[in-house]
C-alpha cells in the first residue's frame, strides 16, 4: 500500500507539476501575446498620426492651391475689366479720330474755297 501511496504521490506531484508547467505556459503565452498586442497598438497609433500629420498638410496644400487659384480669378477678372476698358478706350479713340478727320476734310474744303476766291479777287 505504501507503494500505491507513493505511486499515487507521485502522479499527483507530475500532474501538479504538469499542471503548473501548462499554466506557467499559458501565462507566458499570454504576456507574449499581451506584448505583441501593445507593439501593435503602438504601431497602429503611430502610422494614425502620420496619417493625421498627411492629411493636415494634405488640406494645408489644398487651401492654399484654391488661395492661388482664387487669386488668379482675381487677377484674371481685373485683367478682363482692364481690357474692356482698353477695348471701349480704343473706341472712343476711333471715333474721335474718324471725327477729327472729317472737320479736317471739310476745313481743307473750306480753304479752298477762300483760295479759290482769293484767286479770283486777286485776278480781277
């Protein structure tokens, strides 16, 4: 009986010491996988505000290409009222001209005229 004692000791400490070897396993493995957990966390965490990081410079870049862009409108606009005004000048430039050299003509007409007469007073 004190070997069926013994015998029975014995597979109760190798289960007791398997037992604690498996949980001793299992807590190992856990922390192991706890570790790889927060590395993750961690490397997901930093690849978010890296992306944050790029997405504000990413808007900055935008803002400022529609800045530009509104001030090239801007300026394009200017530009267009400019050249109206530049256009309707030209116009009014023509027309002034066009004016011009009609009472041009019709002085030169009368200055003939008054030669003219003044030929024929000088001829008398």
């Amino acid at each position: 009986m004190a070997e069926t004692n013994a015998a029975s000791n014995a597979e109760t400490e190798a289960a007791e010491t398997d037992s604690l070897a498996a949980l001793e396993d299992r807590i190992r493995r856990t922390v192991e996988l706890v570790t790889l957990a927060r590395a993750e966390r961690d490397r997901a965490l930093k690849e978010r505000d890296h992306a944050i990081a790029e997405k504000h410079l990413a808007v900055q870049a935008r803002e400022q290409a529609l800045a530009e862009r509104d001030a090239a409108l801007e300026e394009r606009n200017v530009a267009r009222n400019a050249s109206g005004e530049v256009a309707s000048e030209i116009q009014k430039l023509h027309a002034e001209i066009e004016h011009l050299r009609g009472e041009r003509k019709q002085v030169r007409v009368r200055i003939e005229k008054l030669l003219g007469q003044m030929d024929l007073l000088s001829g008398q």
